[in-house]
C-alpha cells in the first residue's frame, strides 16, 4: 500500500435550500463543532442528559488508551429509552414499525405500546428459559417485526445478542454460534426473498451441529402448514409469549455492559466479533438519528439494511426508537416484482427519509429512470447512502432522480466498529459528489500517512480517528489484541483502514479499503473467509480471492484456485465451487469469476499477494514486488 498518492478531485457543489439549515436540529456545522472543541464532555453531557438514566453518570469519560469508557457509573437500559419512555408520553399511540411484506397489501402496523407490550413479554419468555443477564444469544430471523422484538427483548433483559445475517449460509452461522457461545438461537421458519422462500430453520439445524452452547432454538413459524418442531429443544416464537408476565421491568444496565456483538469480516481468520456496550452506543445513534438524519416528529424512515448490519441496528432499531421515529421495514428486494417496487414503498408509505446503499443506487441507474418517474416521491426530505464510496455519478442520478435536486444527499461513513456515523455533511450544508463530507461534532478524524502526519489536500492517505467517541467498539470478542491493534497500529490514533483524501475545505473522500477486505454490495467480505470456504472443498489445493471493480456491485469476488492432483479444471467444477462457497457463507460470497491456476504469487515468508494478483488482474503497476518469491 503507497503511503501517500495524488487523488484527482472534482469540484461540483450543492447546496441545499436555506430552510433545511435553518429547521435542522444541528443547526450550523462550525458553530455545533466549535461547541464540541470547547468542552467535549460537556456536549456529549448534553446529548446523554436528553435521555433517561436510572442513575447518572458520575463521569462522562474515562480515557486510558485504547481503553474507553463512557458515561462511567451510569444505568439505564436502552429499552426504557427505546420504548418506556415513548409509552409514558404523548406518543404512545405513534406507529414505532411500519413492516411491509414482499407482496403488495401484505402490511403490519405496529404502535409504540404494542411493541412495547411484544418485547415485555418475549422478555419474560426469554427468562423463564432460563436466559439471564450475560448471556448470548444468536438471532438468524428474516426482516420481520419479531426480529425487532427479539432484539429489544434480549436488551430488556440484559442478554447479549448477535445477529446474523439471514443471507449467510450454515457454516458462517456456525462459527459465530460457537464464538460467541451462544444459548439461544432464534429464527424463523423461512424468510421470503424474490417470491421463494429461504429456509432459515434447515440452515440453523445444520449450523447447530458441533456449537454445544446451544440449548434451544426459538422459531418463529410463518408459513401453513405450520412447520413441525421435532424435539425439547425447539419451541415456537408466539407459544412462549402466552403463559407470561405482561411486566418485565427493565434490567439495570452498567453505561459499559455489553449490549451486541456483531461479527464482521477480518482481513485474516475468522470474523471478528465487535462488543457495543449499553450507554455509549444508546448516545451515538440516539445522537446520529436526531442531528444527522434530523429526525423530526413526522418523519417516516427507511433504511433499507437488514438487523444483520450494523446499519440496521444503529439505524432500523436502536436509534430511530431511541429518538421516537417512525420505523418502516421491508422484507422487499428493490427489484421484485419489478424494479419500481421500492418507490412503490415509497410513495405508498409516504416516507421522508431514505437511507440505502450505493450498489443499490447504481443497480437502479441500471433499470432505467422510468421506474422512479412513475411514482410519486415528493414525501422524501432527505436520502443518504452508506456502505461505500457513492461514485459522483451516483449521486447526481440519486440527487436529482429520487432527490428532485432538493433533497440533502447524506453519505455517511462509518463501520461496524464505530458503531454510529461519523463522517458526512450534514443536512442542509454544501454538498460534493463523490465526498462524504466533514467528521460530525463530536468526531476527530485526519487523512495521515503512515506515520500519523497529516497529508496534504489532495493528497491519498489513510483515514483515522484521533479521539474516542461514545459508539466505539469496546473489545473484539474473545480477541483483544485485535481490538488493540485499531488503536496502535498508526500513533495513538484508531485506523479505519480505509484510503481516503481530503480537499481544502476538509471534506474527506473516502477512496476504499487499505486491506484485504472486500466489499461487495455494499457487505463487507475478509477474502480469508472465502478463501477457506473454497479450500474446504476436496477439490482445492489452495485458493486466493481478490475484489474486482464492477460497476454494479462495487466489487466483485474473483478467485484464483489451485486444483489438487486428480482433479481437472472445468466448467461443472467452476459451478461446483460457486454453490459451495453459497452454501458455506450465502450468497454474497459467492465468486463471480473463478480462474485456475498453476501457481500463486506468494512472499518468501509463504504468504499470498493478492495486489499482485489484482494488479494482473487490472493491467496496472503491481507496486513493490522485492518480497515476492519468482
Ligand atoms: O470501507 C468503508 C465502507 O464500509 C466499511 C465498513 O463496513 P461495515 O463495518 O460493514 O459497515 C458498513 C456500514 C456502516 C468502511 O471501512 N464504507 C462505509 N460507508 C462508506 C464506506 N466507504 C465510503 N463511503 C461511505 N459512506
């Protein structure tokens, strides 16, 4: 990776009518980060303090680095902020979850007190299974209500959950039951995607082969017939919600008592689990939802990410219920039936604020503008994107096709780890295409070299947090010399691993990754994973992934694969190979491309250079190849 490159910048500028200035929450970047610089434990104070604590804090922070803890001593739990809170106030009756199914008509409309009365009594179910504050438990659900009501109930609670993504396959579910040890899964019998249906319970009986923490599974069933439970082990969603207490009083949680953990890729070995705590994560994405999306009493929200992210639970569950919002969710893909069904939604639900991906962004450029034009979206005030870079290209269709160039364009950039936004503009100020924008207040990042000196404008480098912030991740699960290298890997500062350059007004673009990881569709892949996925089949000697542009997807996964003695290269074992590592990992993983090889460029120390493959791979300069072996 070079230390430091020129980045060729554009110059097209928007801003946004005066009155989203003037109406936002925020109010005006400099004066709101001015406000930070000043006393930043004060202002996150004062963020915190517009929320319900059962005990306050006696310090705002604690800093020994690369160790943090926020709002020290305090207790709460985040579902009182979430729920109780909303229930007790005028907003009881307000609609919390709008679901939509994929099927037109197919609707569920769900207030405040009804949620509110689900989680109490799936909490108490969870209980009475023997559930007790510490524990972990796996969630493997479709985009559905109960999935929200199973979150909020392992939080009420005070168990730690982990979702996994339904679209992962058995063996990534696997290994992040048994990481995580978990006691509990909950799934479903299916999910539905693109009119057929996913059979999320099969998967989750193969995955729980070999993970011996697992002492039930808890299915919601869906479809009728109803699917058969088979032995003690298995119980039904509703059934365990009928013989309970309607009260469950919230659990007190410490600020710093893990809330989730979610595993997301590393660059190598298995995923890594990222711990979220109650107090710090429950003020950043309360705060994020209310100042950078600037959520207001009417606002419908829709943010397309499934629970399985932590897009979902930062912006679907947690923040959006923290700040009282009204939350739309969908089991819908954005092209079935057919491509306009999205803004169908959109229209339909009158929703205000719309919050997807890029790759979304760009397979909709691909349908053709006549999907969005036939639908109304005049209800829309602000449409933001995350996950990755939104090419300028992207955003001038997003901005004046689904924005009517009026609507803020929101790119945010942040990541598991960080667990809320952190860089974007914010509603109401310039926008560039192709930038993110500006740390938020509250957040400090720089461009820096490898050394940790700031680079120039216009100059690539590497994007980095100076200072701790409340949604930090607190440790990666069982791994905490991980967690220490974000900290310690350049100066003292948290490494994103992300490229990024800034301009002279300090709007930072973000370039991509710095390693190993792949992002396809927006969905972060550590090529590890895959890799080991494609050698775990008997016909793989060794196996090396790479991201390859496209122009859809962001990049694609392109695999190089050496066969063992014995097996020849062909078509059917391509194929073969594909519907091994769908089923491994889902569909997400699965490569695009295959090529097989004789050999594969390696270090002399034995490791696989995947910028050399990707450097053939583009026709470009490989860069320094002094370590490679031939
Ligand atoms: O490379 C950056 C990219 O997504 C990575 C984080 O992935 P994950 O932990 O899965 O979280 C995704 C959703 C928050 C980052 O390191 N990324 C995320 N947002 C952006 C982005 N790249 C460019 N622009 C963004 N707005």
């Amino acid at each position: 990776m070079a230390e430091s490159f020129d980045v060729k910048l554009e110059d097209t500028e928007y801003t946004p009518d005066s009155s989203y200035l003037k109406e936002s929450w925020i109010g005006d970047y400099q004066t709101a980060y001015q406000r930070f610089l000043d006393d930043p434990d004060a202002f996150w104070a004062d963020i915190a303090g517009e929320l319900e604590w059962f005990r306050p804090w006696d310090r705002v922070k604690d800093w020994k680095h690369p160790y943090a803890q926020w709002f020290v001593n305090g207790k709460l739990n985040i579902t009182h902020n979430c729920l109780d809170r909303h229930v007790t106030s005028a907003n009881r009756n307000k609609v919390a979850l709008i679901w939509r199914g994929e099927e037109e008509g197919d609707e569920r409309v769900i207030t405040y007190r009804q949620l509110y009365r689900a989680v109490l009594r799936f909490g108490n179910a969870l209980k009475k299974l023997g559930v007790k504050k510490g524990d972990t438990i796996c969630l493997y659900m479709p985009l559905v209500p109960e999935q929200v009501i199973a979150i909020l109930a392992c939080a009420r609670i005070g168990a730690i959950h982990s979702i996994v993504y339904g679209g992962f396959g058995a063996s990534a579910l696997n290994a992040r039951i048994r990481d995580a040890k978990a006691k509990i899964v909950i799934t479903a019998d299916v999910g539905n995607r693109r009119g057929k249906r996913v059979p999320l319970k099969s998967i989750v009986d193969e995955a729980v082969v070999n993970a011996p923490s697992v002492e039930r599974i808890i299915v919601l069933r869906r479809t009728k017939p109803q699917l058969e439970l088979y032995s003690e082990m298995e119980l039904d969603f509703h059934e365990i919600m009928e013989n309970v207490e309607p009260v469950c009083e919230p659990e007190v949680m410490d600020a710093e008592d893990p809330l989730f953990i979610l595993y997301t890729s590393g660059t190598t070995g298995p995923p890594k689990g990222i711990v979220h705590t109650c107090g710090g994560y429950m003020v950043g994405t309360y705060y994020t939802t209310k100042y950078v999306f600037d959520v207001k009493e009417h606002d419908v929200l829709w943010c397309t990410a499934d629970p399985g992210w932590i897009t979902g639970h930062s912006y679907i569950v947690y923040g959006p219920l923290a700040a009282g919002a009204t939350v739309l969710i969908t089991e819908s893909v954005l092209d079935y039936p057919d491509p306009g069904v999205w803004w169908r939604i959109i229209e339909d639900f009158g929703v205000t604020i719309f919050y997807t991906a890029p790759t979304a962004i760009r397979m909709f450029m691909k349908f053709g503008d006549e999907w969005p034009s036939r639908y109304k979206l005049d209800s829309l005030r602000i449409i933001g994107s995350v996950g990755e870079p939104l090419n300028p290209e992207a955003f001038e269709w997003y901005y004046r096709l689904i924005g009517k160039s009026t609507c803020p364009v929101i790119d945010t950039w942040w990541q598991t780890e960080t667990g809320m936004v952190m860089v974007t503009t914010l509603v109401g100020d310039t926008m560039k295409p192709g930038f993110a924008g500006k740390p938020i207040p509250g957040v400090v990042t720089d461009v820096v070299d490898k050394e940790g000196n700031p680079v120039p404008p216009k100059i690539g480098g590497l994007l980095v947090i100076k200072e701790p912030w409340p949604a930090m991740m607190r440790t990666v699960y069982n791994n905490d010399e991980r967690y220490r290298e974000y900290w310690n890997t350049i100066n003292t500062y948290y490494t994103a691993g992300d490229l990024a350059v800034k301009d002279e007004d300090g709007y930072i673009m973000v370039l991509g990754r710095a390693d190993d990881i792949i992002i396809v569709a927006g969905h972060n892949l550590g090529t590890a994973e895959v890799e080991s996925a494609l050698v775990s089949h008997e016909a793989v000697a060794e196996a090396a992934v790479i991201g390859k542009p496209d122009v859809v997807k962001g990049q694609a996964v392109k695999a190089f694969v050496i066969l063992k003695l014995g097996y020849t290269a062909s078509e059917k074992l391509k194929s073969d190979l594909t519907y091994h590592v769908r089923m491994s990992l889902g569909p997400i993983a699965m490569p695009s491309e295959i090529d097989f090889v004789p050999s594969l460029p390696k270090t002399r120390s034995g490791k696989i250079m995947r910028r050399v493959l990707k450097a053939q791979e583009m026709g470009i300069d490989p860069g320094d190849i002094s370590t490679l072996e031939e």
